[in-house]
C-alpha cells in the first residue's frame, strides 16, 4: 500500500470520560467489533478502583497493566485504529493531558443518569482550547436516566459545545426500545441482550410509515415522530467541516454494556473522524505526508519488571515513515540514536515493527535519554510544542533519608520528574527541593520508585503552598522586576528547565502580589 494510502486509513483517537461513565466497556466493544478481541472482559481495565488510594502496590501494578492498554490498535473495515488509552484517574489527569496531545479526535463518554461530570468538563476544556475534534457517546440508555433534550442542554451549557444528536433514543431504562439512527435513518431495536450482531436493523426511510407503530407501539412511534421534529428544529444541520474543526459535535446515545448504538457510533466515526493531522512545531506546520520522519514523546512508562529498568517511551508519528534501526536525532540532546525494537501496540499485545506511519505510537526503550516533549526528526532542528506543566496541586519539601545515598535520590528525582511524575522546584533561598504534585497519591509512588528503582530513601515535609506561578522574564531589567525579587525571594523557586517560579502561599498572598507588582506577568502553565 503506498505511503499516502496508508496515512489515509489511520485513525487516532482517545476516549475522556469520568470514571464509571463507561470507558473500559466502551473501548472493549469497539475491540470486539474490529475483531480483535473474540470476548468481553479481554481488556484489562487500567482504571484504578475506587478505595484503592490507600493501597499503594494495587495501583502500581493496575499502572502496570496499563502499558499493554495504552494504546490498543484494531482494523475496521480497513480502517486502522488507534485508541490511546486515558487514565480517568484526577490523580492522574496530566497524564491524560499529554496523551491528548498525541490524539486527532476524542470521543466523549456521558453517563446519562449522571450527566456532565466534573472530570470530564476539565477534559473537555482542553479538547475545546485545542479544537480537537469530539464525539459525544451518551452511555447507559438501558438506565433510568435524564430526559435526552435536557441532557443535550447540559452538554451545551456545561461543556461549550454545540451538539448535534445523530442518534435519539427511543425511550429509555425499561422503556428503552432501540435507537433511531439519524445518520443512516434506520432503527435498531433492542432485545435484552444484543450481542455483536445487531440484526435488528431496519431501514425505516420515512418516520411517518405505519411500519413504526407496529415495530415500537402508537405511542413511542409518535413521541419518536415529535422527538425528530423538535430535534430537526432545535439543532444545526451536521456539518462534517464544522465537526473536523471543532464547532460542532455530533452526538450518539446508546448502551456500552449492552453493546447497543456502538456500532453506529464507530461506523459514523470511521467515516467522519479526522486522517493524522498536521502539528505546529515551533519552527513550523509539519504535514504527515512529508517524506521526513518527525514525532515527539508524549508519554514515559516505567517498566514494572524491577529487573528491567528501562522504560517505555511513547511517540506519536507525525511525518514520515519511522523505520527500526534507522538513526534519528534526538533533538535536545542534538545526538543520533537507532533503535533496534521498537515496538508497536496491538490489542492485547505490543511486537517489534520494522515501519510505522504518521498516526501510528511507537514504544521506545530508554535508559534515561527521552523526557516528555522531546523531538525526533530525521536531521531537521525541530520542536513540537504544546505540553505545558500545569501548576501543581500538592507541594512538599522532599529529604534525603540516606546520605549515603544522594546521587542515586537525585538522579531517581531527575528521572522521575522527565517521566512527568510530577514537577521539581528548587527554592532560591537554600536551594531545598520541593516536589509538586496533581494528587497526593503520586508522592507515595516517588517514595515507593525511589526506594525500589533508584535504591533511595527519602522523607516529605509539607509546605504551603497554593500555586505556583511562572514569572515572565520579559521585564526582568526593570527596577520593579529586581525588587519584585528581593523581596519575594522567600517565595521564588526555579523549576527544572530553569524558568523562574512565584509559590503563592495563598490567593490572598497572589491577588496582593498582582496588584503591588502589575508589570509582573505571572502564569499558571510553564509555557507562555
Ligand atoms: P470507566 O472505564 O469509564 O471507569 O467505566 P467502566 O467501563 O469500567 O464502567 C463502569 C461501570 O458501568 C461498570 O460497572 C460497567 O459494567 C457499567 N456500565 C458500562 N456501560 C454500561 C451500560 O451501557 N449500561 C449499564 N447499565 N452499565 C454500564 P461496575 O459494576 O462498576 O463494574 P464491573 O464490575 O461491571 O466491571
């Protein structure tokens, strides 16, 4: 197949959801559809099970599992698809922002009793500010749940979209009868338990034929038959460009669990959902038909085998061919490297691969030499943007509790911190380190890796902190910068790329900070 063909066939996608809406089960139907897997309940689910904060080793090896799920390709119809898998975890949502770096679309799982949820509004927001193109897959119909036009409101209201139903349910829990398939005008009915082979459906080309009221009862054929009507006069015409470009999302209901409107869902997604696309690097647009290899490293897994102490480092193709044993160069350190394995993701399983394509994730060995956010290319100086550091949420001073130990507790920290485990800051004051963190359980993990990988100990204490600031260096010659400086210097900490960092220690402490020093640009994300 050439080149272009094979670009073309490719789909890369994840599924954001809040925990419990219906991720796993949603990914594994899909699975089942492309045949890739033969049952349910093959896809080890990565998601760490409520109650399991307090039990260290059950997320680290449910974070284990979670290499073989972090990306899980299958062909549909001679589609190649790629899910990226990601964490639902809050303690986890930078992971998850990352992988969406490295994403073309996302699908957007709603649980309908549940409605918008908070993790999913985050999520959203980021998809939104990119205009990464969205699915809405509104789950578990075969539940009591919210009335369909007042949760396409919340969506509106909540998230910021602008929704376009292309399926509608006819009825819902007990009720629930099938789903009308706006986008192929046929019905598909119900029956308990559906399994992959929806025979049910039936083309219905005109809802006002007395077929509907034998198939679904006089009273849901004509609540379905006003249903449409308001939908038709409610809500935009589906435009595929408007989608592509983020203005606009389609929306399907069904039931993962059941296996019910997820095969209209992937058909619709195979059909509308976006090639590789092109990627703004600092220096320009790179187009994925571009003969030159580029792709950039989204995600670091530690290998869980403590024998093996390599890790696993994720990279999105985004030009090119990315051929084994070829040599690339590693941009920030300005070095060529090969590699003689890299491995390519399947459903239950990863194997060596010697070409992948634009779309496509390879995994990566690395002793140590990738952080998140660095650059291959095949020679070209180039830098993909777009993976800032948030402002963490937890921060605490990290001691050595093993002299004897400190080189092998700073380069275990300087690892862990290029893996994007959580972010280093390096007070200005006494050079004492503090570690800063999206959830309280990462610091647990950094103790347990330190000790166990590293053969390092150490101990946390807390500190105040509300956020952390990036200060602008734009003004740095003024004299309101040098004082702003001096006096703040309790307050001042360099993160690990060197950039100057402002810990608040309250939001009063921030607004006051704001309004003493207005010049002074402080940002909430590392790039600006
Ligand atoms: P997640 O990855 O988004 O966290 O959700 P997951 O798929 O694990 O689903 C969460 C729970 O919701 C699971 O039940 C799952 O069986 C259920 N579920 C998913 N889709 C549907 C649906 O369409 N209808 C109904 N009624 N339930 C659905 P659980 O009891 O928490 O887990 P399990 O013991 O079944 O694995």
């Amino acid at each position: 197949m050439s080149f272009l063909k094979e670009i073309q066939r490719r789909r890369t996608f994840g599924i954001i959801s809040h925990p419990d809406a219906g991720k796993t089960t949603l990914t594994e139907k899909l699975l089942l559809f492309g045949g890739a897997i033969q049952e349910a309940g093959a896809v080890k689910s990565n998601k760490i099970k409520k109650g399991a904060t307090s039990d260290f080793m059950e997320i680290e090896r449910q974070r284990g599992i979670s290499v073989a799920t972090s990306v899980l390709a299958f062909e549909y119809n001679g589609i190649k698809i790629n899910i990226l898998d990601t964490p639902g975890h809050k303690d986890f949502a930078e992971d998850t922002f990352r992988t969406l770096t490295a994403v073309d679309s996302v699908i957007v799982v709603i649980d309908v009793a549940k409605g918008v949820e908070e993790q999913t509004e985050k999520l959203v927001e980021v998809c939104r500010m990119r205009n990464i193109p969205m699915i809405v897959f509104v789950n578990k119909m075969d539940r009591e749940g919210k009335d369909a036009f007042d949760l396409l409101d919340e969506i509106e209201q909540k998230l910021g979209l602008t929704v376009v139903p292309l399926s509608f349910p006819i009825g819902m829990g007990y009720e629930f009868k099938g789903i009308y398939n706006i986008w192929e005008k046929n019905i598909n009915l119900f029956s308990g338990d559906s399994r992959k082979d929806i025979e049910e459906t039936i083309e219905i080309s005109d809802l006002d034929s007395s077929e509907l009221d034998k198939l679904v009862g006089e009273k849901a054929a004509n609540t379905l038959r006003e249903e449409i009507e308001l939908v038709e006069g409610i809500y935009p015409v589906f435009d595929k460009e408007d989608y592509l470009n983020g203005k606009l999302q389609p929306v399907f209901f069904g039931s993962a669990l059941n296996n019910f409107g997820v095969r209209e869902l992937l058909d619709c997604f195979v059909e509308i959902a976006p090639k590789p696309r092109p990627k703004q690097s600092e220096e320009r647009l790179v187009e994925p038909k571009e003969d030159k290899f580029t792709g950039f490293v989204f995600k670091i897994h530690a290998n869980m085998d403590p024998n093996h102490r390599d890790r696993l480092a994720f990279v999105k193709i985004v030009s090119g061919k990315f051929e084994r044993n070829k040599a690339y160069l590693h941009v920030r350190h300005n070095k060529k490297m090969k590699f003689s394995s890299p491995n390519a993701f399947f459903a239950e399983k990863k194997e060596i691969v010697d070409i992948s394509y634009p779309g496509d994730i390879v995994g990566l060995h690395d002793t140590g030499n990738f952080k998140i956010g660095d650059t291959l290319s095949e020679g070209e100086n180039i830098n993909y943007k777009g993976i800032p550091s948030f402002s963490p949420e937890h921060f605490r001073y990290i001691n050595n509790a093993d002299p004897l130990k400190s080189k092998q507790l700073f380069k275990g920290i300087d690892q862990l911190m290029d893996e994007g485990v959580a972010q280093l800051f390096t007070l200005e004051l006494n050079g004492r380190k503090v570690i800063g963190t999206v959830g309280a359980l990462q610091y647990e993990v950094i103790q347990y890796r330190l000790e166990h990988e590293y053969g390092a100990k150490c101990t946390y204490e807390n500190l105040n902190v509300y956020k952390a600031c990036w200060i602008d260096p734009k003004n740095s010659k003024t004299e309101e910068y040098k004082e702003f400086v001096r006096v703040k210097q309790r307050f001042l900490a360099k993160d690990k790329q060197n950039q100057l960092v402002f810990l608040a220690d309250s939001p009063f402490s921030l607004q006051m900070t704001q309004q003493k020093y207005p010049n002074i640009k402080l940002h909430f994300t590392s790039e600006f």
